[in-house]
C-alpha cells in the first residue's frame, strides 16, 4: 500500500479494527477514511453503498462483525449470524462496486471442522462438521470467505481472507457474558480477589487448547498480509502456540492475585477440543510474532484493572 493511499477499516471501533487503525498511523499511512464516529451503520447497504461513494477507499480492511464467547453463541446465534452476513455482503459487495484494489477480510478460526487436524491447515475448511455451540457464528463467517472468493472468481478482484487466532488485548470485552476466554476469566478472577472469595467457576472440563493472538501482533499481521499475500485460499494468522484452558486460568489465578480455588462445571459445553492454526504460510512470508504471551496476558490485565469498572 502506499502512504498516501486512502485505507478503510471497517469497524474501527472493534479490538482488531482499532489495533489496525494504531498500526496503520505508527507506520505513516496518513489518509485514513472512515475512522471510529465517522463510519456508516455497517448492516444498511445503502448507508454503506454512499460511504464507499464519498470516500472511494482502495484499500479496505474488513473487521467489522458481531462476536462473543461460548455463552454469547448459545444465547445469540441468529443475531451473530444476521449481523455478520449483513456486513460482509453490504462491505465486499461496496467494494467490487467502488473499484477497491484489495480487500483482506477476517473470518475467525471457527470456521474450521469441531475435530479438525491440528494444525489447521486453510485445506480443511469444510472438512468435516462444524462446532455446534458456534455454528450459526462460524456459518456467516464463511460465507464471508466464500463470497470473497466468489467475487475474485467472477470479477477478478484482488480480494482475500485471513484466518486469525483468538484475540485478545486492552480494549478487549471483559464482560462476563459475551466476552471471550479471556476476557471473562480476568474479570471473574479480578471480581473474586476484591470479593474476598473463595472459588471461582469455570464452563467445562478445562482440556480444550487454545492458541491466542495479542491484537498489536495481529494487526501487525493484517498490514503484512496485505502487503505480502493475495491469493484466493484463506491465510492463517496465528503464531503456533496453544494452552489449554486450565493453564491459561491458573495464569490469569496468578496474574490477578486471586487466592481461592477454581472450580471447572463439567456440565457446561467444551465448545471446539482444540484449535491451533498452522501459519507456517505466513512465516514464510517473513511475519513473526512480536509479543510472547505472558508479556501481552500481563499488559492486557494491567489496562483492565485500570479502565473497567467491576462495580
């Protein structure tokens, strides 16, 4: 991309949509449209279709989308699903239309097969069945990878997708019902210590593994990818590391001081046994992970004990 080049980031005000716009600025590029405030409602086409026609972006980074945890999907499948559809046809479909040069779009690692060959090679897209706790979820994202895919068939158009890792960071969702793994086990454990309690409780067995991406090296990725790839298969963006659900609490237990007992609800759903992406694709490019985990845990609990109200 050129510095000068007019860059949107479709939702600016998500956690990957602003570690984008951060890296965007630390890198020089300086006609940013649509920046957080200034953006169109994103499930109105027309709304959008007059977005693209005042500012006539060339680059676009499509982030924006409705997510959540385990407990969000179960409760919230068909809003997860409509929201997301809506998006990704009213934003590629502006695209195509206003001549964008190239479009990432990000899809989520759920989108691969509930018993997937790990690592998850971008091959085993619809392998096998999907995880059902996130299946209305994981649907709509593919059917934003397939209409990517679809565009680039039918009008040549250098459209792509990228499969990131589950994300975290400050400004994450630390809301106990519809953030993520990570952000729901801070704020519980946080609650716990200044509550004085003795246990804390954790949906299912603690077995499934995770790989976790800290959103400063995702958008880093998402520049790189960018820059560096275009092609119609999706890229992983992920850095080859993965803990189990048990590890990643007893680090947040020790991060946060939390002195009691966690107990884990066997009765409540695993979601995926494990999710690790195989992002040797993007390492060959030359993109590698800034951040190591413990660092990126320590400074994402570090800014939400200073900026979320636990009250």
């Amino acid at each position: 991309m050129e510095k000068h080049a007019k860059i949107y980031v479709a939702g600016a005000q998500t956690l990957i949509g602003a570690a984008i716009l951060r890296e965007l600025n630390h890198q020089g590029y300086n006609n940013i449209v649509g920046r957080e405030g200034q953006e169109a409602c994103l499930t109105d086409a027309a709304q959008v279709d007059a977005f693209f026609a005042q500012n006539t972006p060339e680059y676009v980074f499509l982030t924006a989308g409705r997510s959540g945890g385990i407990w969000a999907n179960l409760k919230y499948p068909a809003d997860l699903m409509l929201e997301n559809l809506l998006v990704e046809c009213n934003i590629i479909h502006a695209a195509y239309k206003y001549r964008v040069k190239k479009l990432l779009y990000l899809a989520s690692s759920c989108c691969y097969p509930k018993h997937c060959p790990q690592p998850m090679k971008e091959g085993y897209l619809l392998t096998d069945l999907l995880e059902p706790t996130n299946e209305a979820y994981a649907v709509a994202k593919i059917a934003g990878i397939k209409l990517c895919q679809a565009y680039r068939k039918q009008y040549r158009v250098d459209f792509m997708c990228g499969i990131p890792a589950n994300c975290f960071g400050p400004g994450d969702d630390f809301s106990l019902e519809d953030s993520h793994v990570i952000g729901a086990l801070m704020h519980k454990m946080h609650d716990a210590k200044l509550q004085g309690l003795k246990q804390v409780t954790i949906w299912g067995t603690g077995k499934p593994r995770r790989e976790f991406i800290y959103v400063g090296d995702l958008a880093i990725a998402c520049v790189f990818a960018m820059d560096n790839y275009n092609d119609i298969e999706p890229i992983n963006l992920g850095c080859g590391e993965d803990f189990s659900i048990a590890e990643l609490a007893f680090m947040i237990k020790k991060l946060t001081g939390f002195q009691g007992k966690l107990i884990f609800d066997t009765s409540k759903p695993d979601g995926m046994p494990i999710k690790l992406l195989d992002s040797h694709k993007l390492q060959k490019l030359g993109w590698i992970p800034t951040w190591s985990f413990e660092k990126a845990l320590a400074k994402t609990y570090a800014w939400f004990a200073q900026n979320v109200d636990t009250d």
